[in-house]
C-alpha cells in the first residue's frame, strides 16, 4: 500500500479522550469490518479451493490475481458513478451481489459441481463488487465525521479492516475449511448480508459543491477519465501512489503463491487450519500498524516513516527465502503486516483532505487502480517465475530486492511542509 497525509493530530493530543464518530459512522464502520471479515474468509478459501482443484502455479495465482483484473477494468467507472450517484446505494448493492456470488459458490461446493473456470468467473465478479463498494465506502467518511477527524476515522477503519481481512478471517477461514471446504464461504456469504443490512440503515446524503454543477452534466466516459487526472494533478500525492504501486508489485510476488508454499505438500508442509492461523499473522501487524500510523508520523516525520515502512515491508519476503520455520514466518508477516498498514492509512487520508467531495470517488478508484495494477503484475510475475524455475523463492528474493530498491522513491517526494491545507470545498478543483 502506499500513502502520506498530514497527521491525525498533534502530540499533545495523545493523552486526551477521542470524542465519540457519530451512529452513522458506526453503521458504516460496522459494514466494513463485516464486509473485511467476509474478504478475510473468502481470502483464504478460494486460493484452498484452488489448491484442491489444481496444482498449477499459474492457475492458483489466477485466481489471485483474477480479482484483481476486475479492479482494472471496472475501478474507474465505479469511481465515477460513485461521484455522480449516491455512493450508499452503490456499496449497498455491492454487498447484496456479494452475498449471492459467494452463496452460490458455496452450494456449487457442497454439491460437487465447482470447477475451475466456475472459480475464475466468481473471483473476477466478487472483485467487481469489491471495486463498487471500496470506491463508495471510504468515500461516504468526510460525510459522516469532521475534517479533522478523518484521520482517526480511517484508523479505525483499517484496523477493523485488518482485523478482518487478515486476522479472524483467515484464521477462521482455516479452521472452517478442514471441517467443510464450504463452510468459511457460507460464513463468508452471511458476513456480507450483515453488511447490506447495516448499509441500509446509515443515513448519508452527499452534497456536491456547486462548482461541481458543469461537471455533473459531463459524460461519464469524460468523468471516468478524469479520475486518474485529479489523482495526479499534485506531484506528491503521484509519487506516493507510484510508490505504492511498487510495493504492491513486490507483495503480490510473494503473497500470491503464499498457499502454494505453506500448505503441503509445500515446503513448509501446514495443513489449512495452520495455514489459517498462519495468516492471522497478518491482521495482528496491521491493527497495529494502523492504530499508531498517526503517532508515528508526528514523531518521525511522514517521509521518514514511509521509506522506513517500504524497507520493512522486506522482512516477511526475506524470512520466507531464508526459512520454513513457522515461527520465523509468523513473525516476519507481522511486521511486514505493520508497515503496509501505515502506508494505507496516510494514503487516504492524504487524498480526502485534499480533494472536494465530488472528486472523492473517482480519486479513491484511480489510487487503487495503481494500486491493483500493480498487485496484478505482480501475482503473474510470481506464477510465470514459479513455473519456470520451479522454486517459489525465487519470487520471494526478487521481492524482497524490490522493497529495499523502492525506498529510494523518497527522493522524488516533494520535501513540502505536511500541512492539513484548506478544506476541499475552498480549492481549486
């Protein structure tokens, strides 16, 4: 992930007692972490799916990666019907498409009738939804909390999105799985009719700016493309998402065949219900990395943490070249875990504070365009290179080169003061 803003609030605010976000902002928090605990389940699920369908590299990183592609193809236009339409609507509806993909997947499981190609089509739909609902969502926060809060709002988010997506999903996930290998995606489908449900009850009502009048009677093919041009009409926001990119490339290289060489008869030989608990190591790194981003960032400074965070994001690629012990492993997740949590949320925060309301949607998708773009490339570099050399941790060196490489982008990022700025309603689209 990459990322910088201003920080959530100055030091001397630490010690003081937050002030409570709102019923609203509860209800979207809470569809969040639904959704992410429905994602977490769901992660580890398809690619064991995958696994026992085949054990092609090239296959089990497609599914991956095929998520991904959606990203790719839908994530602008996502960004721009959420700037044009009412993004609680959208994200409702996302969750609602989500719930019955994975439901189906699930029954077509448990009857047997899962094949590869079947796999392929529902990781590439749930991942349109997830474009819908990741370009909405985050987008509806500076509707719900002050400005000054959308620090801490975003903090909150990512950790319960970590927690989900990386810490009780795929442990549950795991677990689930050596009992059914249906049951972490009907648990799964459940989490995100949760999320549709809360969805329904936040009261969100957007209010473009006037100035946004012209552009709302554009057309969509203009709007669609002019997402990526706000993204990087600020040289420094641009560096970041670029930088992000790379780090994303690096990570899909090991991430993406991960199962491949944890689960036996992989090198390190767990069973799914270690592999589960494996990947929680995950979630444990980034709650923590994005409770203390903020405070870091006041202490150390957001470019020196960044490049920090990118040299760090190394250890877990280079623990996975070097060894199979489990505990080795777990612990290199964990602080790899941390630093990209670190890096997401400075990103969003940076992108929201400097962008107008009707802007949002669009700038949130063009950011994880980049992003997804380059976790794409690297899902299929880690699949061509595995099959080709035969050994996974090949992937992982590269990787791990990549993460210590990108740390000199620091030097492309403007050395401008961190200030939080005019709101985005007074700047110049």
């Amino acid at each position: 992930m990459s990322a910088v803003s201003s920080t959530s609030s100055p030091p001397s605010d630490f010690g003081r007692r937050a002030a409570p976000l709102g019923r609203d902002f509860s209800l979207l928090w809470g569809a969040s972490a639904s959704a992410n605990l429905a994602d977490g389940l769901a992660r580890v699920a398809l690619p064991l799916v995958a696994v026992e369908l085949t054990r092609s590299p090239i296959l089990v990183s497609g599914v991956a990666v095929t998520g991904t592609l959606a990203w790719l193809l839908v994530g602008l236009p996502a960004g721009a019907l959420g700037d044009r339409l009412n993004r609680r609507v959208l994200a409702l509806g996302a969750a609602l498409t989500r719930t019955v993909l994975l439901g189906g997947v699930g029954l077509l499981l448990l009857t047997d009738h899962l094949t590869v190609g079947a796999l392929f089509a529902a990781a590439f739909l749930l991942g349109v939804g997830e474009a819908f609902f990741d370009t909405s969502t985050p987008a509806m926060v500076p509707g719900l909390v002050p400005r000054r809060e959308l620090s801490r709002a975003h903090g909150r988010r990512h950790a319960a999105s970590m927690a989900g997506d990386d810490l009780v999903g795929p442990a549950a996930g795991g677990t689930l799985f050596a009992f059914s290998k249906a049951a972490p995606l009907l648990v799964s489908t459940v989490c995100h009719a949760l999320s549709a449900i809360l969805l329904w009850r936040v009261r969100y009502e957007p209010g473009p700016a006037p100035s946004e009048a012209a552009e709302r009677r554009a057309s969509l093919w203009g709007e669609i493309l002019r997402g990526p041009a706000l993204l990087f009409r600020e040289r420094r926001i641009a560096v970041l998402a670029l930088w992000g990119a790379g780090a994303n490339f690096a990570g899909s290289l090991t991430f993406s065949v991960l199962a491949l060489y944890l689960v036996a008869p992989g090198p390190v030989g767990l069973d799914t219900w270690g592999f589960g608990l494996l990947m929680a190591s995950l979630g444990v790194g980034g709650i923590v990395g994005a409770s203390y981003a903020g405070r870091l960032a006041a202490r150390m400074g957001e470019l020196r943490l960044l490049t920090l965070s990118c040299l760090l994001m190394s250890v877990d690629s280079v623990v996975l070249a070097l060894t199979t012990r489990v505990w080795a492993i777990s612990a290199g997740l964990v602080v790899g875990a941390a630093a990209a949590a670190v890096f997401g949320v400075m990103t969003i925060t940076a992108l929201q504070r400097r962008t107008p309301d009707g802007h949002l949607s669009r700038v949130s998708a063009g950011n994880r365009l980049i992003m997804m773009g380059g976790t794409a490339l690297g899902g299929l570099t880690a699949g061509v290179l595995g099959e080709s050399t035969g050994d996974l941790r090949v992937g992982f060196a590269v990787a791990a080169v990549l993460f210590v490489s990108l740390c000199a982008m620091r030097l492309a990022v403007p050395d401008a003061d961190d200030e939080v700025g005019p709101p985005p309603s007074e700047r110049t689209p």
